[in-house]
C-alpha cells in the first residue's frame, strides 16, 4: 500500500507510491524548444552583459569582458533583488518590511549557447563548482547579507530570460525558508541527540544501500528516503562542514565528478527532462551553525503530480526512492 514517509529534514509528511509501477517514460518531459542564440550571455557578445565579476580563463589570459573565457560571472539584468542601497527595516503596523536588498548573478556555466552540464567536461564543471565557491566566499563579506543560494532553475523558470546554459546565485539579507527550516531541524536533532542529523542519514543510508546513487571518495549521492518528487537526488560530503564555501580542493574535484555521473545518468533515464538543483549551505552571521551540513538538492521537473493539485499540503511522489536509486545505478550515464 502508499506509505507516509517523514523527511528528518524539513519535517515534512510525504506520500509515497508504492501500488502502481511508475516508470521513466511515464515522467520525462519535453522542455520548452530552445531558442538558437547568440544572446547576451554567448562568447563575443561580453558587451551586451553587465561587467563580469569573475571569469576564469586559460592561463589567466585575455582581457575582462571580452572573449576567451571558460565560466563568467555577470550581474543578473533582471534581478530578484538589488545590491545597491540600505535594507531600512521597518514596521508598518502589524506588517514587516525591508528594502529589496541582495545579490542575483549568473554563473554562465559554457560559452556555447546549445552546451548542457552534462555534456561538460570534468574540468568544466570543477569550474562552475570553484564558481559557486569564489563567488559565496565574497558575498559573505558583505554585512547586509546573511546567506546565499547557488541554484539551476528550469528554462521555463529563468528569471534571465535567456536559454543559454547558466546557474545563479541569490543572496539575501534574510535566511531563505527551506533553509531556514532544514536549519531548525538540524539543531532540534542536535540538542536532542547530539550528533548531526545529516552525518546520521549518510551512516544509514551507506549502511542500507538502497537509495545510493554514487559513492565516491568525498561525496554520496542518494535518492532522499522521503524524496518528495521522483529522482529527487542529494549530493551530501562525506566530510561535515556547515558551509560549501569552506570545501577543499580534492572535495570539489569529487563533487564535480559526482554531479556529473548523476546529471548524466538522470538524462540517460529522463532524456531532455528539465533538471533544476539548489546548495543549501549553512548562513552567515546567524550565530552557531555547526550543526547543519551543506549539501546538494536536485531535483528533475518530471510530470508527477504537484502537491498543490488537490489542495491537501501533502507532497506526492509515485515513485519510490529506492526504485529510483537502482534505475539510476543502472543507467549507463552515455546519453
């Protein structure tokens, strides 16, 4: 019969099929056609994007905001929040308010307009990674701002308004929800057990096997026990470290090679499904935070129900994790 499964978590009930097989091709999805470029954010057009704020190319070679790049980081033109200015918090009666206030770049993960993090090499997707870390590590110095999300969202969503291949980063001088969630649980867990929650899944889980997608050196991959979308996958560091900003470089080299097998192995299973992925990694300024893990959310928009469809709260998923993981393990990650 269907199971309710607690996420430890965020603390949330989800329902789980188990009756009725769900297969890959019942979930795959058909993006949006792409458009053909160039746009803004393609090698040659620099000029048509804000002034870079970082870039890395080979041998440190080339002019700023001009070709020859291998990843370049841009301010978002249409950002979800702006850094210029003061926060100004204030009330207005009951309610709460503050200015608009933060940081949205692009990470522009290739100069080619039809290229796929997938399709990246090893070295390619390091540098995203490196990216995400440069890029995290700065935005902490700034006193406004008390976490940041690096994030692929689907083509559809794309604040950028462009389909060449990117991620983002958000910065925000309030702690996201979901993180703000994960980081109640995590010190509830804590206080009660001393011991962190997500050290104790990677135990289980590694114990179990069932929902291991990869297992590598420094990083696992697993299909969360109570995944609230199928082929939901979390990369999680071996190591326990609050913040992703803080990884080594034998730790990001491993993340890269982690991502990439399952970003491969999700495509040889869901073909051109649309696959968004947000790093939930510990804030700043917010006092103790030693006992949250930062780690790697991914999750394909596969055309399972949304748990918004029938009003109940509940989150469905009508297939079962550990089916997930071992269609995952099997997939060749060639496509």
């Amino acid at each position: 019969m269907p199971e309710l499964r607690k996420d430890p978590v965020t603390g949330l009930w989800v329902i789980v099929g188990t009756e009725r097989p769900c297969l890959a091709d019942d979930l795959r999805v058909e993006p949006p056609p792409a458009d053909d470029g160039p746009c803004p954010l393609c090698a040659g057009h620099e000029h048509e994007s804000p002034p870079e704020v970082l870039a890395y190319r080979p041998g440190g070679d080339g002019a700023a905001n001009g070709p020859g790049w291998r990843v370049r980081v841009v301010p978002n033109k249409f950002a979800a929040l702006r850094v210029e200015g003061d926060l100004e918090r204030r009330g207005h009666g009951l309610y709460d308010l503050m200015n608009g206030v933060g940081a949205h770049e692009l990470v522009v993960e290739s100069p080619r307009h039809d290229d796929d993090l997938a399709r990246l090499s090893l070295a390619a997707v390091e540098d995203v990674l490196h990216a995400f870390q440069e890029r995290m590590s700065d935005l902490r110095r700034d006193a406004r701002f008390r976490a940041v999300v690096a994030f692929k969202g689907t083509p559809a969503a794309a604040r950028s308004r462009v389909g060449h291949p990117h991620c983002e980063l958000l910065a925000t001088p309030t702690i996201p929800p979901d993180l703000q969630r994960e980081l109640m649980h995590a010190r509830s867990y804590f206080e009660y057990r001393e011991r962190c929650l997500f050290c104790d899944i990677l135990s289980q889980e590694l114990d179990e096997g069932v929902r291991i997608v990869v297992d590598s050196e420094h990083t696992v991959a697993l299909a969360p026990f109570a995944s609230q979308a199928p082929f939901a996958v979390w990369l999680l560091p071996r190591r326990h470290l609050p913040g992703y900003e803080q990884i080594h470089l034998a730790e990001r080299r491993d993340l890269a090679r982690v991502l990439r097998t399952v970003l491969q192995r999700l495509r040889a299973t869901l073909a051109r499904t649309p696959i968004a992925f947000a790093l939930h990694s510990a804030p700043f300024g917010a006092g103790d935070v030693s006992h949250f893990h930062w780690h790697l959310e991914i999750v394909p928009r596969t055309t399972a129900p949304d748990h918004t469809a029938d009003g109940s709260g509940f989150p469905v998923n009508p297939l079962p994790p550990e089916d997930a993981a071992q269609m995952l393990r099997a997939a060749d990650g060639k496509s």
